[in-house]
C-alpha cells in the first residue's frame, strides 16, 4: 500500500475566501501514483475549511452573505471567544463549512461527481495557513 502526505499552505491577504483546490490535489494524486484508494485533505486551522461543491461565482457569493447572516463579524464584542483575537466568527463559519473531505480514486483520478470540485474555504485570512493532503491506496 501507498501512503503519500502533502501540506498545501495558503495565504489568503483578506478575511475570507474560497479557493478551487482541485488542481493541487489532482496533481498530489498524480505525484502519489495511487490508481486506488482515498484522500483525505483537511483543514489544519480552527478557522478555515475544506469542503466539496460547484465552482460557480454566484454561488460562492451566496456562501458568503448566508454564512455572514449565521455568524456576523461584527460587532465583535458578540462573542465571548473574542478578547486578543476577533475571530469567533471564523470559527463558527468553519464548523458549518466542515474541517474536510475524503473523495475516492479510482482508475488514478479523483472521483467525483460532475460538478464537485474541492475547495479551501478561509474565514479569518492574512496569514500562513496549511491544508493536508493525504493519500492512500495501491
């Protein structure tokens, strides 16, 4: 069996974005050489997050304003987590976006559905940040 780790690192220089990470994985896949198995890739930060959905900019858009209605930046005295930092909100954001996927290989490519394509999603940007790819299989 194969067992192949990558970090993807990430530094987003506003507050929030989504990412299409599907080309780095896809290229970790290739570098891998599994033809079958999984993949695993997380987020390694409490306010950032991994997550499978369309690549589609109207979408994205309603990611944002819903996600701002659920957990608003500010008034950042709101929360009770805020105090050195003000990012209670990144982390609530995180919690509904998930931590990470796992898609499987086969035939050496990842598997997924039409549209499906794997994102980074960042809540609390403007600094170094790292996604792990994992991959495993034959």
């Amino acid at each position: 069996m194969i067992s192949y780790r990558q970090e993807l690192w990430f530094n987003v220089p506003g507050r929030r974005a989504f990412i299409n990470i599907t080309p780095q994985v896809d290229e970790a896949l290739r570098t891998a050489g599994v033809k079958e198995g999984l993949v695993l890739v997380n987020a390694m930060h409490i306010t950032a997050s991994v997550f499978i959905n369309d690549d589609e900019a109207g979408l994205h858009h309603d990611y944002e304003v819903w996600l701002e209605k659920l957990a608003p930046h500010e008034p950042v005295n709101q929360y009770r987590h805020n105090g050195y930092e003000d990012n209670a909100d990144a982390h609530l954001k995180r919690q509904v976006m998930g931590r990470e996927v796992v898609v499987a290989i086969t035939n050496g490519k990842l598997d997924l559905g039409p549209w499906e394509q794997i994102f980074y999603g960042e809540f609390d940007g403007g600094r170094k940040k790292r996604v792990l790819v994992k991959i495993i299989g034959e």
